[in-house]
C-alpha cells in the first residue's frame, strides 16, 4: 500500500514549485490565488528567492505547503490511489490536505497563522535547537531533564534511529550538548532556526493557534493521517484539531509514525515536495521499505505511469 509522506521546514529551495506553474495552467490559477490570500507575492520568492527571504520562517511555512499542495492536487487529476498521509512537523499541514481534511485556501491561512505565531512566541536569540546523533532517546531525555536546571530543554524531534532533536532556552541547550558528548553522542549539531519549536516555549504560537482553528471547519479525514504526537492513525476530525496543536509544544515522533505505518502494511513511502528529506528518514527507520518522490511534473510522471501525462 502506498502511503503519502511530506517534509517540513528545511525542505525548502529556490525555483521549489516553478516547473508546475509552467507546466499546468490550474497550478498557475492556484499560485496567483495563494498570493492574492497571503497579500503578498509567495510564488515570485518560491521561484526566484532571494534564498534568504525564502528560509524566513514566514515565507518558508506556506512556500513549503504551497508546493506539497500542487503535487497533491496533480496526483488527485491522475486519480492516483493511497491509502494513508504523514506529514513531518510542518508537512502534516500537507498531509491533512491530502487527506481531503479541510480546504486549501483554509489551510492555507492557518499554516500562514502558525508561522507568524511561531516567528514570535519566544524573544529573538533566546532559544534554539541541535541535532544530537547517535545517543538512545532515554539516555537524552535524561541529559534534558539535568540541563533544565537552566530553562526548558526537550526532546523535540524523533526523526530515525540515531538521529534526534533538542530545543528550548538557549543556555539550556547548549548545557544539554555538553552532557549529550560527555554521555557518548557522536555529534550535537546546532540548527539555525528562528525559535526553540516543538517545545513548551511555543505555548503563545499555540493559544494564537487554537484561536484561529476554532474557526476552520474540520472534515474527518478520507485515509488514515500518522500524526507526529502519538505516531498513530488519525481520521476524527476533533481529534486532527487537537493533535495539530499539540504538535506546537510537542515532539514530533517521526520514526514512531514510520513504525506503525510499517506495522499496519505500508510498504511504498511516496515523499511529495522540494527536497527529499523525510523519505531518506523513512529508509533509515525500515530497511525494506520502498521509497519514490514526486516534485515537479517529470517526477509526478514518472510516479503516476511511464507515459501518463497530468491533466491541464
């Protein structure tokens, strides 16, 4: 069974989402429509960058759904079948699309919301984030429990094994880097991000959140969503509420969700968006599993069938 996979912030890059605008005429409609509801130009900075504007939080989050949503609608027109949806941190925005959970201009306006809220939920140069490889998730949350002693301090991410996230106040982190190497991590990377995300620092991104979706209408979803807080299959449309904000100030159980999809039968993992960032994820997680990737309309093609051709 197929299952339909989309990465989150860093997945980024100029030119993301051009091809299909040049490609098909209905994905130019749905770019110039994405600029007229963000009231400012998105699909000019996709193409063209500056690659300094594009990784600003607030243009990275709806670029990165923007163009996740075009690959999606391409394989809608080819009735392409799948049985499931994840999405990493951001890319379960995507994922909830995919799965036919509420509208695209909707969906569009709240990762436009949660960007902004997570930009300035924490004061600038306060918190931050590192990639800690190579050390068991009890071993780290027993480093994060010690560093706290100077503020927040979480695991944040669960990405593969060997290979988790730590974020909260600055000098807490940092603390947690030191004591990660002294317990026998092989690398502790830092992260230029613009906040401590997936955090309890992000608890105001969160209230800010909330207060916007109380106004979003829901559907349950059509196929299973993996949500990154449990890991589990989702499709009550209250609970997909919950779960996104929960997501906010929680760690995203990535390498879980690959489980349990693996666990409930999905063998091909199909990462849709600019980079392949979560499918390589995937393969570290479960050997077996068989990845594709679909970014552009040659790659769409190739997905769909060897001489199939996306409608206009």
């Amino acid at each position: 069974m197929n299952v339909l996979i989309f990465p989150g912030q860093g997945s980024q890059k100029v030119g993301m989402a051009k091809a299909m605008v040049e490609a098909w005429p209905w994905a130019a409609e749905l770019a110039a429509r994405t600029d007229r509801i963000l009231g400012r130009p998105l699909s000019t900075v996709c193409f063209e960058g500056p690659e300094s504007a594009l990784k600003e939080t607030t243009t990275t989050q709806p670029a990165i759904f923007f163009t996740a949503a075009l690959l999606v609608e391409a394989l809608r027109r080819q009735q392409f079948l799948f049985g499931a949806a994840a999405g990493h941190s951001l890319g379960e925005y995507a994922a909830l699309y995919a799965a036919g959970v509420a509208s695209y201009d909707d969906l569009l306006r709240l990762v436009d919301e949660r960007a902004r809220a997570m930009e300035t939920a924490c004061p600038s140069g306060t918190g931050a984030m590192a990639a800690v490889m190579m050390l068991s998730r009890e071993a780290l949350e027993a480093v994060c429990q010690e560093a706290s002693a100077l503020g927040v301090c979480v695991v944040a991410n669960e990405n593969c094994p060997g290979q988790l996230v730590i974020s909260g106040a600055r000098a807490a982190v940092a603390r947690a880097g030191e004591l990660a190497t002294q317990k026998g991590a092989k690398r502790v990377i830092p992260l230029e991000v613009s906040g401590p995300f997936h955090s309890p620092l992000m608890g105001p991104a969160r209230d800010r959140l909330a207060a916007m979706l109380e106004t979003i209408p829901f559907a349950d979803a059509r196929v299973p969503v993996y949500t990154n807080v449990d890991g589990r299959p989702t499709t009550a449309a209250a609970d997909l509420k919950r779960k996104l904000l929960d997501q906010l100030t929680g760690s995203v159980r990535w390498e879980t969700s690959v489980h349990q999809m693996w666990k409930d039968g999905f063998r091909t993992f199909i990462e849709l968006g600019a980079s392949k960032v979560v499918g390589p994820l995937v393969k570290k997680t479960v050997a077996e599993a068989t990845i594709a990737y679909a970014g552009d309309p040659a790659t769409v093609q190739a997905l769909v069938a060897p001489a199939a051709t996306v409608s206009a």
